[in-house]
C-alpha cells in the first residue's frame, strides 16, 4: 500500500511539475512571438504609412492620462517621456503574449496542425480585437478627423496580419525554445520525444538556441530602433554656451504629437481651403512657391518649455502670407476663426484676425533650407507671439469657421489663447559654476514672443536689480541675446536672477508656474558659488 501511495504520489508531481514547465514554456514563447510581432508591426508600418497598434494604444494612454499626471511625467521625464512609454507598452504586450499562449495551450494540444494554428487565431483574436477597438474608440473620442490614414479595412486588415504572425510565431518558436532549454521531455502533447543520440541533442539544441536567440536580436533590435527614432527637444543654446543669433537647423528644437512624424510628398500635397470661403480651393505645392515670397527671423517656443529651458530656438523663415493664401479663396464675413488640420491628425485654431497679421505666415524655408520632414515639409504655419502649439507642422486643410473650434491640445485641458509669456535665461556661466572671486561675465536670452523686449535686469540679493551692459537685438520677432558683468561683493555662494521686461513696458512676473496650461512663468535663477 505504502509503495503504491509512493508510486501514485511521485508520479502526481512529475505531472504537476511537467505542467508547471509546460505553462512556464507557454509564456515565453507567447511573449517572444509578441516582442517578434510588435518588429513586424512596425516593420509593416514603414510600408503602409498606416499607424501601427503601438501608436493607437499609446495615443489612447496619454488621452486617458489625467492632466496632473501627464504635467508630472512630461515635467519628470521630459524628452524621455515617449521612448518610456513606447517600451512600456512593447513589455505589456509581451506580457499580453505570455498570457495569450498559457490561456490558449494549442501548440501542447493534441490535433492537426492546421487545427491549432486555427484555434489559436481565434483565442488570440478574441483577445486582442477588442483591446484594439478600445484603443481606437478612446484616440476617436472628441476629434473631428480622428484617424487619418487609418481605415476600417486597413485596421482590420493589419490586426488580422499581427494575430497570425503572433500565431505562427508562437507555434514555431515553442518547440525550439523548448529544445533550446533542454525541455524535449516535458512534452505533453501529440508526440513523445523519439530517442536520439546524445550528438544530435546536443547540436539540435544548440540550433534552437540560435534560432531563438537571433529571433529575439532581431526583433529586440528592430523595435530599439523605433525607439531610438522617437526625439524630444533639443536647442544649440543653453548648455554653458551662449545662444547663437540664429539657431542652426540640425539644432532647432523638436517637439511632436507622433511616435513617428508623417512623411509627405510635395508633388501630392495639396493646401485645402474650406469652410466659411467664397471659393473653396486646393493650392498645390508648386502654386505656393510661386506665390509672392516673404522672409522673416521668427523664434518659436513650445509651450511646454520650463523656466530656463531649451525648448526655443530662432531661425530665417521663407513663404507666403497667410492673408495672401486666404484672400484667394475670399474669406466670408461671417468668419472668425481658423480651423487648422495636418497630415498627422493634429488639429488647430487661432482668430482670424491673427491669421490676417502680415507676419503670419505659411512657410516652406528654413534658415535657406527647404524644410526637413521633422519640421513640416512641405509646408508649416509660422504664427508670431503664439505658442508652438499653434504653429502647425504638415499643414494640409484651414476650415474658416464662425465657432470657437478645440484643437488637439485644447481638449486635453491646455490653453487655446496660448499667447507667449516673457521669458529671461541664463546660458553662461552653467548651473553651480565656481568661479573665481572677479569679475564674471553673464549672458543668456530674453523673449517675448511678438511684444519684443524692452529690458533686462539682473539681481544677485532678490531686491535689488541691475540692467544688462547690452542687448543685441535680432529682429523684431526674435529673442534677444543680453550680456552682464556682474562684479561679486564678496566670495561665498549667490542665486542670481534674471528678467525681462516686454515692448509693452510690462514686467516679467516673478510667480512662478508650470508649463501646463498656460506656459510657464516665473524668473529663471543660477545658483554661483565665487572662491
């Protein structure tokens, strides 16, 4: 009786742990084919131009993200804030994948082949489609051109095609990791390992371990490369160098909705304009050059710029008036506003009467240089005084409406008046310089957006300022650069406080404030220690 339970006991865990090896060989290789099938999204994404289910589902993420959360992670993280966020939801879906592979099991399953690759489709299937919709109908929410480029039939199209290569990947991939690990005899399955020479299991499975092991290279290189692609913002000022009058193209700042920018054609591209017009008309790519030119220096800034930071950058820009291109299509009365719309999806609005400004422009120049694709080739807004936000990149449509028209970022709780807040910076000497106890030359830029700057001062004790030896002024759009030599009373450690005052005559205001909603405020400070 004893060697009976003994028999019946062991034999119940050898089954409990084939099964828990089983399983444990389910997850890694359903998350192996997921990491494998994000590659081929992405890969299919290069062809088809049609957003892969990583963008929806990132989109759909920060779209639900609370606005304290999304100020706190963007101020947190700052340009790292998308290639995380991509890598995260690369690791949610392998985990997706290993859970997909346990709940299905058909690769361990007795029955055809083509049986199991069908029922596993359809588990996959029944899973994923309705997180994809999900997805979907959260990035549809609220916008009026919700997904550009992304059809029903292609979604559906190109869901089908990521379900069946995770499908086959996974049952491809299960047997080989299984031989790589050594596992041939936890097989539970159709067929029981056939007995083989000591060799040939030694090089079968040193065969599974470089299949397997180039499937994840590959793929794993692959999807680092998306994420290598995804920038932040950067700017050739700032970095204990004194801005340049102009910012040079390769360094002008980049900020974007998009996980991966579009990519236009000129000779496709065409300049819609509709709504409240007398004729609504299609300007091409060839009829805007030849329009009247017009050349501006124009600095623009994101709106999520922190005091003292680098998210702005000056430049030459060359185009046409955006009066000239309304008055073509003979703009109505009964317009008040621009209803802006992109390539990308991004939507805007500014009044018309700042669409009508002689400096508001459509250009298609920067700094000489027909515009890369990263900055909106082949034709983006340059809008004086507003915001980045505001400056639309890959422009395609303007609807003139006579409604108060949200945008992309206005129905996410930021500004939609996005008016320029003056701004002062330190760029020389670097944050915590030691400098020796003489004098010390400061320099750095002031900006205000269209109102132009009046003064810059400077304080070392909070209350008592100074005006700047000089101010070199750019252009009347741009900032300007300010210089200082400031003379320390004693040695020891200061915080030295810049700010600026507007055309207007108005002060930059001391309060400070986070970027979102409205931009930041506040004076930028440089701590100094003098020996």
């Amino acid at each position: 009786m004893t060697t009976t339970a003994n028999t019946a006991s062991t034999a119940s865990f050898l089954v409990e742990r084939r099964e828990r090896i089983g399983q444990t060989l389910l997850f890694q290789s359903g998350a192996l084919a997921a990491l494998v099938t994000v590659a081929f999204m992405l890969l299919l994404r290069r062809f088809t131009e049609t957003d892969s289910l990583i963008e929806i589902v990132g989109e759909a993420f920060i779209q639900l993200m609370p606005m304290a959360m999304f100020s706190f992670l963007l101020e947190t993280l700052k340009s790292a804030a998308k290639p995380l966020l991509v890598i995260g939801i690369v690791l949610g879906m392998m985990f997706l994948g290993g859970g997909i592979a346990r709940l299905d099991g058909t690769p361990l399953r007795t029955g055809t082949r083509g049986w199991r690759f069908w029922r596993g489709l359809l588990v996959t299937l029944s899973i994923w489609v309705p997180l994809a919709i999900f997805a979907v109908i959260v990035v549809s929410i609220g916008t009026v051109e919700p997904i550009t480029n992304r059809s029903v039939a292609a979604l559906a199209l190109i869901l089908l095609a990521d379900c069946a290569v995770f499908v086959a990947a996974n049952y491809l991939l299960l047997p080989l990791i299984r031989s790589a690990l050594g596992q041939e005899s936890t097989r539970v399955d159709y067929r029981e390992h056939v007995d083989a020479p000591p060799s040939d299991l030694g090089r079968r499975r040193l065969i599974s371990q470089v299949v397997v092991g180039a499937a994840a290279l590959a793929s794993a290189a692959y999807v680092g490369r998306f994420v290598s692609e995804i920038r932040g913002g950067s700017i050739g000022g700032g970095s204990n160098a004194i801005s340049e009058p102009v910012t040079p193209n390769d360094s002008f700042y980049l900020i974007s909705k998009n996980f991966v920018d579009p990519g236009v054609d000129a000779d496709d591209w065409r300049l819609r304009i509709t709504g409240l017009v007398e004729t609504p008309r299609d300007i091409a790519y060839s009829e805007l050059l030849a329009m009247q030119q017009q050349e501006q220096l124009t600095t623009l800034t994101c709106i999520s710029n922190e005091i003292g930071g680098e998210l702005i950058s000056n430049a030459k820009w060359t185009g046409v008036r955006l009066s000239d291109i309304l008055a073509i299509a003979g703009v109505n009365p009964a317009a008040t506003e621009l209803a802006l719309y992109a390539d990308d999806g991004y939507t805007e609005s500014f009044p018309l009467a700042k669409a009508l400004e002689p400096t508001t422009m459509l250009a298609y120049l920067m700094n000489d240089e027909t515009l890369s694709s990263r900055h909106g080739y082949p034709a983006r807004l340059i809008v004086p005084g507003l915001y980045g936000i505001k400056n639309v990149k890959w422009l395609t449509r303007i609807d003139l409406v006579s409604s108060d028209f949200k945008g992309y970022w206005q129905q996410r709780g930021w500004t939609d008046e996005a008016t320029i807040q003056t701004m002062s910076r330190f760029d020389v000497p670097g944050a915590r310089a030691i400098v020796p106890f003489e004098p010390v030359q400061l320099a750095g830029i002031a900006f205000a957006g269209d109102r132009g700057i009046s003064a810059v001062e400077i304080s070392d004790d909070g209350d008592t300022w100074h005006p700047v030896d000089s101010i070199e002024r750019i252009a009347p759009l741009s900032w300007v650069i300010w210089r200082f030599t400031w003379n320390p009373p004693d040695s020891g450690t200061y915080t030295l406080r810049v700010r600026a005052t507007d055309g207007t005559g108005a002060v930059q205001t001391s309060s400070r404030r986070d970027p979102i909603p409205d931009g930041a405020t506040g004076y930028h400070t440089l701590d100094i220690g003098v020996t």
